[in-house]
C-alpha cells in the first residue's frame, strides 16, 4: 500500500498547495477569523486520527471544570444530525457522535454542543441562557475560521508528525509548518519508562519555536472494566474468556494491554449495523466482549449487558504536569480577565 500511496504524490503536491494557501491568507488576515470573547482552546492533531484527543480534553475538562463553567464543542463526526445541538436528558449517541456521546455521559457538570460551524457553534453556546466561562474545541486545529485563545496540539510517539507526509502520500491534514500555530506540542502515547535521552532526541526533531513548550505523556488503562451497571476488576478475568472489540483508528495498545488474540476490528467512527452485531456475538462465542469507551457509546444497548464492558483511559504527563496545568489556567485567567 506504501508504494500505491507514493504514486499519489502528484495529488499530495496540489493538497500541500491547497492547505497552504489557506493557510496563508488566514495567517495574514486576508481571510478573517471570529475570536470569542471568552477563552477557547483548541485541541487537535496535523494528522489523520489517533493521537489520544480524547483523554486529552477530558484531561483538559477535569482540570478545568472546578475552576471555570466550561463548554465542549466538537464537530460531531458522523453524527446524524445537523446544525447545532446542545446535548440534554434525551440526548442520544447519534445525535452527538461517539466521542461527544462520551464526554456528556462522563462530565453531567459541563456543557456539550456539536456544530461543524464552530463559529456558529460558540455563539450558540454563548448566547444560551447559561454561556460558559471556557471553551475547549475538540478536533478544532484545522478550523482557521475561528482563532482560539490558545491551539494544543498532538502528535503519536513513534508517528511523529515530522516524520509523516502529507494527504495522500501520507496522514497529515496540512504540512508540518502548521505546527507554529501551537503554543503547546504534547507528544502522546509515549512509553512509561522513556528516557531523557529519548526525549531530548524527540524535541530535537520536532523543533519546537521559542515560544512553544513540549510535553509527553502515556495513556493509563483502568484496573476495572465497566458496563451500565457494575465494574469487574480487569485482572481477575482470564484472558480466554476475552473478546476484544474495537472501532478507533489505532487500536494497537488496546489489544497489547488485553494481551488477547480473540478480537474484531472495525473502522474508526464504525456505525455497528445488526450484522456487525451478529457477527460479534458469533465470533465471541459467549466470552466477555471488551471494547474501548468510545466504541461503548456505539454498542451498548446492541448486545448483551452482561457481556459487554469497556476499558477506559486517561491521559498521565509523564513530567512536568504541574507547568502544563498552569500554563493552561493562566491562558483562561489572562483572557477572563480582559473581560470587563
């Protein structure tokens, strides 16, 4: 498939150019942003999916939530709704989408909005009887038409985006210059016990402007696994009693800490149809089925409640969590403040 996607390359020239060009005119103010009078952060990758954005905003929403009245705004990929939609009690999965679904399942203190017009999307929230103090925009680093407070972006340890290529030749959505929007680079999915050496090796790769801080971290899986209704300590079920299940873009991890050889894997975003369900249920043969928590939103409902749990995961700053969690505050204090 490598060799198929560098035959593409005459097309990765005309999207490197197309981005580019955007680019530009947003950087030079030929084309025109909408900036909030609040606090937005926006998290995102240069990337095709897969770097953790996830437990990053949901980082992001526990750190913050205590503090300030905060809002999470995603485009709602895949949703099947349109427009804007502010998540309520009768709010369902695919009104939302899989990773929104999730935040307003986790977090019943925070606000949940989807709108692909982001701009739309916080005058919306803003204009709610109850506007938040902080929004963070999920998925947001490509969408120039807003200008955020401050931008966070992802790159996969191991994927760097230094070493990646642009669409279609490889998976990046813009050209590694776009990199200087960030005033954050947070290098995810690293190894627990990485090294300095390695780490110096990776800031040294990736170049980092003056103004911009770098920082790693490692996703942390749950003891437990958990359903609608109970949780079993993930440690005290066989591994041949397991069947995994997943629908997100690099599952890899997930199936190296179930350590389990029994599995199904789907497209990221997957839609379970009734044969996708089926097919589950047959190949699983009456074992434990563990998914991830996104592709949960998805299922639940669909297969047997005592048979279906999901692994949920977190986001841990291998170093340094004190600088970012303060550098991130600061951000929302500095804006807040100009407020009058």
């Amino acid at each position: 498939m490598k060799w198929l996607r560098f035959l593409l390359f005459p097309f990765g020239i005309l999207y490197w150019l197309i981005t580019s060009i955007r680019n530009y005119l947003y950087n030079h103010v030929l084309y025109k942003s909408y900036q909030a009078p609040i606090p937005v952060i926006a998290v995102g990758n240069l990337s095709v999916g897969g770097t953790g954005k996830s437990p990053q905003t949901e980082y992001l929403i526990r750190l913050l939530s205590d503090k300030y009245k905060v809002a999470v705004l995603s485009r709602g990929y895949k949703r099947k709704t349109e427009g804007f939609v502010l998540a309520d009690e009768n709010t369902r999965v695919e009104d939302l989408g899989d990773e929104p679904f999730q935040f307003f399942s986790k977090f019943h203190h925070i606000q949940v909005a989807v709108d692909a017009d982001r701009t739309n999307g916080i005058k919306q929230l803003l204009q709610s009887g109850n506007p938040p103090e902080v929004i963070l925009l999920d998925d947001a680093y490509q969408h120039r038409k807003v200008k955020a407070t401050a931008y966070i972006l992802l790159t996969a340890y191991g994927d760097l985006y230094c070493d990646d290529y642009i669409l279609p030749v490889g998976n990046l959505r813009e050209s590694g210059s776009g990199a200087d929007r960030a005033a954050i680079i947070i290098v995810t999915k690293c190894p627990e016990n990485i090294t300095e050496t390695e780490i110096q090796k990776i800031k040294n790769k990736l170049q980092p402007k003056p103004f911009q801080k770098i920082f790693f971290t490692t996703i942390s899986y749950d003891e437990y696994v958990y359903n609608q209704t109970e949780k079993i300590r993930l440690a005290d079920i066989p591994a041949e009693q397991i069947f995994a299940v997943s629908g997100i873009a690099n599952p890899d991890l997930f199936y190296a800490h179930l350590a389990v050889s029994d599995r199904l894997t789907f497209p990221d975003h997957h839609h379970f149809s009734a044969k996708d369900i089926d097919k589950i249920t047959e190949k699983s043969n009456g074992k434990i089925i563990i998914t991830t928590e996104k592709d949960y939103m998805r299922l639940k409902g669909k297969l047997p409640q005592d048979k279906l749990y999901y692994l949920p995961i977190k986001t841990d700053f291998i170093k340094e969590k004190e600088i970012f969690d303060q550098a991130v505050i600061s951000v929302c204090n500095a804006e807040l403040n100009q407020i009058p």
